[in-house]
C-alpha cells in the first residue's frame, strides 16, 4: 500500500496500529478512566489550556457544527478563505443560525482589520475560524485575529485548529479561544474517527443558556463526564489507545522538538519547490509549517506526476482539493516524518520530474 | 489483558485488528469508495433491505439522535423498557420534540396492544423502539409492535436494534422498519466508533420536510454520498477495514449459520444457569439470543465472583447496569465465539462458584 503524505489522512505508524490493537476493555471502568486521565496532560499542553480535553467520537466537522450548536446565540461571523471554512458558514446556516461571513479569495489570509471592522457594525456574538486552511495551506494570523475578537466584550471565538495541532504552539488560555478542536487524523498521525476539544468557563457558560443543544455533542454532557474522566457515550477506544501511544511519543521527543520537527520537515519542501521554481499558493508569512501548498505551474503535468509518484515510488500527495483541485497541489510534513522520510519524498519527485 | 465477555464492547480478534492496521488511505479515492461498496451486500443482507446502509462515524447515541432531529415530526412515542430506552424518551425531550411513552419496568416486554392502545389516542408520527434491551437482556417482539406500528399510516418506526444486529435475523423491508440503526462493538464484534443504519424511502421523503437537520448527521448527506460510495464526513477508515474483515467472515460462515451459532452459544449461558437455579430477568420468549441477564440470587457474592473471575481466569462479565446493578449481571456470547470458548468460560465461572 502507498504511503500517504496528503493532508490528512496521513501515515499511521506500526507502533500507534499495535497501540490500537490493544484487547477491548470496558469504558465503564477504572481501566477506562485511567486510559483517558492519561491523555488529559499532553492533550492541555498542546493546547496551551487549563481546562479539560474532551474526546468526541466523530470527525472534526461534528464538533464544529456542535459549537455552533451549544453556543448559538444572536450572530455568528464566519471567516471564509478555503473549503473548510467556507463550508462552516453553509453548515451555520444549514442548523438556522442568523450567519455572515467574512469572504475573502481561497488563498489569501484574513486580515484582522477586516474582522474589527465587521464586529463593529455590532450584532455578533461568534466567530469561527480555520486555524490552518488544509486546502490552501494559509495558516490563520490567529493570535491577531484572537485579539480583535477579544476586543468585543461577549463575542466567542471558536478556532479549528484542523493541521496545526500539535505541529505548532496553540495557546487557547492565552489567547482567548473559546472552543479549540482538532481531528486527530492529522498531525497527530491517527487514523480519522476521534476529535480532541477544550471549552473555555464562558463558552460553558453560554452553553449553559442555549437551549436545543442536544445530547451527543452537548458541551455540558462532556464537561459532567469529564470529571470522572469519562465520555458521554460509548467512545472509539481503540483510537484512545493510539492517542495514548502518540502522546507518550510526544512527551518522550518533547513539545518543542516536535514544533521544531515539523518547521525543519516544513522547510525541505519549501526548499524543493524553490529549486523547481514552483509558486506557494499561501502568502509569505501565513503558510502552514504542517503542509504546503503549491501553485501548479503550467509547464508540469499534474495528473501524470502524482500518478508516476504513487506507482513508481509508493508515495502519494494531493491534487489540489474543491474548485482548486488541479490547479494546485499539496504535500504534507505532519505527524511521524523525519528529515530522512522527507528527503526521501523529495528524491522520489525528483526523479519522476526528471 | 482479560477477555471481555460483557455485553459491549466484546472481545476483538486478532485478524479483526490486523485488518484495522492497514495503511492508510485517502478517503475521498476510488480506493475508499471500493471499501465503501465492498460492505453493502453484506449490511444489507444482516438488515434485511435493500436500502444502502449508511456509515456513521459515532457511537449509536449518535444516529439514535439523529434519527428523531432527521424525522422529527408531531408527536414521538418512546417505548421504554430499559436504560437504554428510557434514555431516548429523555433525548427526545433533550432535543425539543412533543414527546410520550410507555413505560414498563426493566426486564419486562412492551405488548404490541399496549402500542395499539397509545398510537390509537392519535397525534404521533414516530416511534422509537430498542429491539434488543442490552440492560436487560429482552428482545422486543419486533414483529408485533412493526405489525401495529405500520397498522397506523404516517407513523414511522425508528429500531436501534443495539446488541442483535448479526446475531439474529432483522427483516427491516419486510416488516416496514424506517431506521434500523447498530453499533459495531456488540454483535458484530469491532471496537467501537461506527454506527451503520439504513432508512427507508418514508422516511427520506420525512427527513426532507424536516427543518433543523443539520450537517454532520443530516440523513441526506449521507444519501448524497451514498451514492458515490462514500460518506459525508471523514469516516472512520480502520473501522471500516475491520468491518470489511468482518463481513468477509460472515459470509464465509453463512448468514444462517452465525444465527444458528449465536443461538447455541447462548443456550449454553441458559442451561449453565440453570444448572445453578440462576433465574433469568428477561421472560421466557422475549430473551436475547446475544447475552443474558440473570437475577443475583441472594446465595451468590456478585462482586466476589466477577473479581475472582477476572484475576483467576482473564474473564470479564458485567455486574448489571443502572439501577439494577448488583441485583443483575449479565453474560455476553456474541461476535466471535465459539462452542469451545463458551466452555472455557462456563467451566471457569463453574469453578469459581466451587
């Protein structure tokens, strides 16, 4: 089977297959709530928060639809510069929630300027934004963003933070992020099915307020559960078991090294595309360090590239995804690569490029 | 780590998890949308249709919710039984619905003339229905509340069949079921995190005049996508691979042949308690063929047994759930096993009781 270095799913190492094949236990007892209290303290530190890590046993989207589902309020402000976001706007007003958005080219970045002069016009009480755009490799000038939605007094932020987590520091305290949540089929190198969140006291507190929330992605439900370190319903056990391998594996290289990893893994492709004079599709200064997305020059053959790499060398990468698909093309450096992987990538499409 | 013999999750074999431990691939592929179509014979054999069989990356309580947000009409009747059951009456509520019940005391049957009684006083247009009580070990008389349901026009039946999906035959078409929904670490033996459901062309045409579906569990996404082999969201792939090792074992054994082994298996639990004037809490009838749930007869030390079963042996059974904890325990026989592993437990638990 071909490896992956598309943007999720990626690699899933043989150690994280054996953690996960772990006999079943029940998840109604103390070898449960071992397991999940184990997770609690590498999950809050890549997330640079104090409150508790929940576990929800869906794909990323299932949690954005529920943030907007437990802290609807008047208005919410979606910032729209790729598939996912965009998408967050439709998913918005698809549950009846009162939405504008923000709209700028898949691409560019979102100027925090913009968001204050929108919140301004006054209203809002929610804003969702893409940390790192996995279709168009931008990553989010979030800590700027963070501070102009902070700015309002009342106004949520809720941040998927989708490739970056753990590739990259996310201070949720810090910052102000209401509701932080990333899928684990990312950087954290597991197969899909299982997504990580943190919801700050006011976030919980409007939660606390919203009616309809529901019950299997009710924030208030997770919170109860979490305090004798459990789920509210059945979770995907064998997923937590492969968390717990990855983040012993993150402990033991450290968080830093990690960031730095990911950065140096970064660079080589950025390196690569230079020589090859191939353009980023992300500005200068909001590209994503965990993928990289490229401008597909008209000289290149795109189809007969990624389909020679994948047969001949085993490697597969993305044709560009949405109404860019084939005009660009992405690779990715997250989870488990080395400077070693990376060249070896590298070689491969070197030598299918000739 | 000791063998799970609890009525969910239930052991895992080690072909199940070798298969789950292939690498990743893309999941918006052609390879993906092989493994998609490659388990709809065989879903829809177990179910009974000849509706596509919907993958949903959650536990059940998931599709149980989405089920009532999806078709969600007038007035819901929920047929309580159990934990499981009363639990959906709450969740109707939880999410805003008209909702009434019958209520029955656990361990008990639902009559389908008591359905007739309460549909006849008019209003509702949806019934919710656990086939097989997990907390109790009763199988509801599916056929008999199908029967009266479908007796009244525009009333829909949503069944989670929970623990006997694959243990016992399921006629979804014949018997006018709209949602038949199962988790996959009961009877079907993976870890869980995947529900599959399918849903009648009724209840389609309902989910279409339905407000306030939402996204990630929107019944017409998943038809969309259905119909391109593939799911709305990013599903759970390992999963996916397990259930498609699965599949492939049930129909190497044959569909009647693992009914009839489920059947035997859990014969062998009755007569084992009966040998030692264990009374069963389901009655006589309307028993689960997938696990028992016996009374704790005042003479035996529960907890004690279940102790020295787990360090002397590496057997897990399960101490009774809710408020009939203790005064039940429970014994499952589903997924994999065989005469022979039965024995090994029957002959364990015989030895512990001395």
């Amino acid at each position: 089977m071909p490896k992956l270095f598309i943007p999720g799913p990626i690699d899933v190492s043989k150690e994280t297959f054996a953690a996960m094949s772990q006999p079943m236990i029940g998840h109604r007892g103390s070898e449960f709530e071992a397991l999940y209290a184990s997770l609690q303290p590498g999950l809050k530190e890549l997330a640079g928060t104090t409150r508790p890590v929940f576990l929800s046993t869906s794909s990323a989207w299932g949690v954005m639809e529920a943030s907007l589902r437990n802290l609807g309020g008047k208005k919410v402000l979606n910032l729209c510069n790729g598939a996912f976001s965009d998408k967050w706007f439709d998913v918005s007003k698809k549950i009846g929630l009162d939405a504008d958005k923000i709209q700028v080219e898949w691409g560019q970045t979102i100027d925090p300027e913009a968001v204050r002069a929108k919140l301004s016009e006054g209203g809002f009480d929610l804003v969702t934004l893409i940390h790192n755009e996995t279709s168009t490799g931008v990553m989010a000038d979030l800590e700027g963003i963070a501070k102009v939605v902070k700015s309002f007094p009342g106004v949520l932020l809720i941040v998927d933070s989708v490739s970056s987590f753990s590739a990259v520091p996310i201070e949720m305290d810090k910052l102000g992020i209401d509701v932080l949540l990333a899928g684990v089929q990312k950087a954290l190198a597991l197969p899909p099915g299982l997504t990580v969140f943190a919801v700050s006291e006011d976030a919980m507190a409007r939660a606390k307020e919203t009616p309809n929330r529901g019950y299997y992605f009710d924030f208030l439900e997770f919170a109860k559960n979490a305090e004798a370190n459990n789920t509210p319903s059945t979770p995907a056990i064998s997923l937590l078991f492969g968390l717990q391998q990855i983040m012993e594996n993150i402990a033991a290289e450290g968080v830093s090294n990690r960031f730095a990893r990911h950065a140096s893994n970064n660079a080589m492709i950025h390196a690569w595309g230079e020589k090859h004079g191939f353009k980023n599709f992300a500005p200068e200064g909001n590209q994503s360090v965990s993928l990289t997305c490229f401008a597909t020059p008209e000289s290149l053959d795109l189809s007969a590239f990624i389909k020679t790499l994948k047969t001949k060398h085993g490697f597969v990468i993305n044709g560009g995804y949405g109404k860019i698909k084939g005009t660009t093309f992405r690779i990715s450096n997250m989870g488990n690569e080395t400077t070693e992987t990376m060249q070896e990538l590298i070689d491969a499409m070197d030598d299918v490029l000739g």
